[in-house]
C-alpha cells in the first residue's frame, strides 16, 4: 500500500479554493448557497462537466450535481455546502477568513467540509480526465447540519433523471480513514394538549405537563431498555440511544398545565430497527392519551418525526471502492458515531463509504480548523483513486 507522508503540503489550489469557499457564510437553514455553487459550476463546467441543480422549497439554496464522461458508472464525490453558526461560540480568529497558522488552517467548516469540497475542486481542475477509465461525479448539498435536508432532493433528482453512480465517497471528515457504518438518527417532537384550570382546582383539569412526564419517563425506560437489547462493540456507545433533550410545560404556579411539549432523539445501531424501537413508546402515548380524554374528549397527545436519518451499513457491494481507497493510501477505520449523507445514498443503492479529510473533534468548534497535510492527504487519495 502506498504509505502518505505526512509532511506532504497540500495543493495552492486547494489552499484557495479552501480561502473562496470559508468566505461565503453558508450556514444551514438561512444563508444562500447559490453564489458558491455558482463558482463550482464555473470551474467544472471548464473541465467539461455537466451541471444539474436541486432547489429548496424557497430557491435559496441548491444542490449542485455535476457529471462528466456520462450519467452511469463511476464515483461520486459527495460533499455539503453548509456549515454550523458560529454566534454563541467564542472565536480567536474570523471565522469566515481562512487563516493559515503553520499546519492548522483555521475557519467555519475547514474541517466540517469545506476542506474536502477544495480538494474535490484543486484535483478535478488539475487531473488529465481524458485518462479516465470511468465517469466522475460531484454532490455539493445544502443543509446538511439540520438533518440531511438538501440531499434528499438530489437524490430523488437522480433517480428520476436515470442517474446512477456506481459508488459513492461522503468526505466528511475522518482523517482519511474509510467508514463503512453509522448509526442513525431520529428526532421527534410530542405535544401534549390537556385542559387548564385553577390548581386550587386540580381534579378539574388535565395536567398536560404531568403526562408529558410520565412519557419522558417511560422514554428513559425504553432507552435503557435498548441498552440491554442489542450491543455493537465497533461503537464507541455500543447500543442504540434514546433520550429526552428538551422539555417545556407551562405557564404559572398557580395553574395546571394546558399544553407540554418536549423532544427526544434516538440514535439507533445500523442492526436496529427504529419503528420496532419506538413502538413502546407510542403504545403508551396512545394509552395516556385514552386516559386523558376519560376526562377531557379534546386531549391529545401528538407525536411527530421531524428528522430521520438512515444508519449507513457496510454492505458487500462497497468492497471495490474500500480497496481502491486501501490501495490508493485511506486508511483503515470501520465505525463513526456521527451520522451522514451515507445513509441516505446507500439506502437509495448507491454503495457509500465515508472518507475524508480532518477530524471530527474540529468540527463545529470555535477555531475549526483542518490540517495541511490533512487536505495533501485527500488530494492525493482522491488523484490516485480516479486515476485508478
Ligand atoms: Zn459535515
């Protein structure tokens, strides 16, 4: 195997373009995307490719598919735009102004991905693609960060266009190390609608808070039961997760509650079946919901998905990008405990693997940052892998 030398710098392609892309404020869910993706464009476009766009439901953000020597076959190289916010977090550098501090390359989403994306840029710009034996693609995505938002449409874009890659690298970033499997991730939010009333009062209202409680409690037992269900050592949590992250009820002393709301989430092992693990839990909201309404005919309690994200399994079919990855210097890894993209192209059958450069614990940070040779890494797997 072709060993990396760490020592190696990064490209001053990839160094600019990194310096472009950390310049424009991509945050999820607010800021627009589309002058980034537009110099995308441009640079692929001049390297031949053929460029597609997904929008959001407000047309601010988009998705950017590129493609060159055609729609079938080849590799995928997928990546998100967008980037967490930085208000709150306590910052010795800008944030949105690369800089270069001997290795370390400092700003929001040098890590977590815009480092990936440059190197994605600098090696196709740069490489001899007339020498390519298979097609190359490029995902730039949207909002990412608030539950792999953007992706969803690109994919179902894909489908519907007959475009179909034969593999797919996700280079969020793990240190160059080839990951074949996350958990999953679901959040969902309960609202529970009981009836006010004086407290002097109590037996004639519906405490909405208290029931929301009783929930949060039994959500707490299903949790550690999962604990106990099913054990995955390549976790460094090695079971599914459930747990309650936010909860409101409420509005005086001296009132029982009308309405309580709370979220949870649950991280779910790729060998879980995350309907089978919630279903205790809607079992027994549908069980105070009928206790409520004994007193009160309105009472509710809802429950709703606001995110789903699909665990990513290793699956055979991946195996020939694992070893064009191993051969061309990735390193060796198998688990992470973050979700991705992966999921979702693997569950749309497109074999996923993540890949790339820095390191998780940068990620999202105040002072983010990705290393040099971090990005020469990349650069050189990537190069090696397409030139294959
Ligand atoms: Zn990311």
């Amino acid at each position: 195997m072709p060993m990396l030398d760490a020592s190696t710098d990064c490209s001053a392609a990839a160094l600019s373009w990194l310096a472009t892309l950390i310049a424009f404020p991509t945050i999820s869910g607010s800021s627009s995307n589309l002058d980034l993706l537009r110099l995308a464009e441009q640079a692929l476009r001049a390297r031949g490719f053929a460029v597609r766009y997904t929008y959001s439901p407000d047309g601010k953000r988009a998705n950017l598919y590129a493609s060159h020597g055609g729609a079938t076959g080849g590799i995928l190289l997928s990546g998100h735009t967008d980037v967490v916010p930085v208000a709150g977090q306590d910052w010795s550098r800008p944030s949105f102004t690369l800089t270069e501090d001997g290795e370390r390359l400092y700003g929001r989403g040098a890590c977590d991905m815009k480092g990936f994306l440059a190197c994605v840029l600098a090696v196709l710009q740069r490489i001899d693609l007339a020498a390519l034996r298979q097609p190359v693609h490029v995902a730039f995505t949207y909002d990412e960060e608030i539950g792999c938002v953007g992706v969803r449409g690109l994919i179902k874009d894909l489908a519907e266009a007959g475009i179909r890659p034969a593999a797919c690298i996700v280079g969020e970033p793990t240190r160059m190390a080839v990951i074949r499997a996350h958990k999953g991730r679901q959040a969902w939010r309960c609202c529970v609608q009981g009836r006010a009333a004086h407290s002097s009062l109590s037996g004639t209202g519906v405490n909405a808070a208290e029931t929301a409680c009783e929930l949060v409690a039994d959500i707490a037992r299903q949790a550690r039961q999962l604990q106990r269900d099913e054990v995955d050592e390549n976790f460094l949590v090695p079971y599914s997760t459930m747990a309650v992250c936010r909860v409101h009820g409420g509005t005086a002393t001296n009132v029982i509650p009308e309405a309580a709301e709370f979220d949870f989430d649950l991280r779910f092992l790729p060998s879980t079946d995350p309907e089978r693990a919630l279903a205790p839990v809607h079992e027994r909201a549908a069980a105070l919901q009928a206790g409520m309404r004994d007193r009160e005919p309105e009472a509710r309690i809802t429950l709703e998905r606001r995110t789903a994200v699909p665990a990513l399994t290793a699956r055979p079919d991946e195996d020939r990008l694992v070893q064009a990855l191993f051969a061309a210097g990735a390193a060796g890894g198998s688990h992470v405990a973050f979700t991705t993209e992966g999921g979702l192209y693997q569950a749309a059958g497109i074999p996923t693997v993540i890949c790339g450069p820095g390191d998780i614990a940068q990620a999202h940070t105040a002072d983010e940052f990705v290393l040099r040779s971090q990005l020469a890494a990349c650069e050189s797997v990537l190069e090696r892998v397409l030139l294959a």
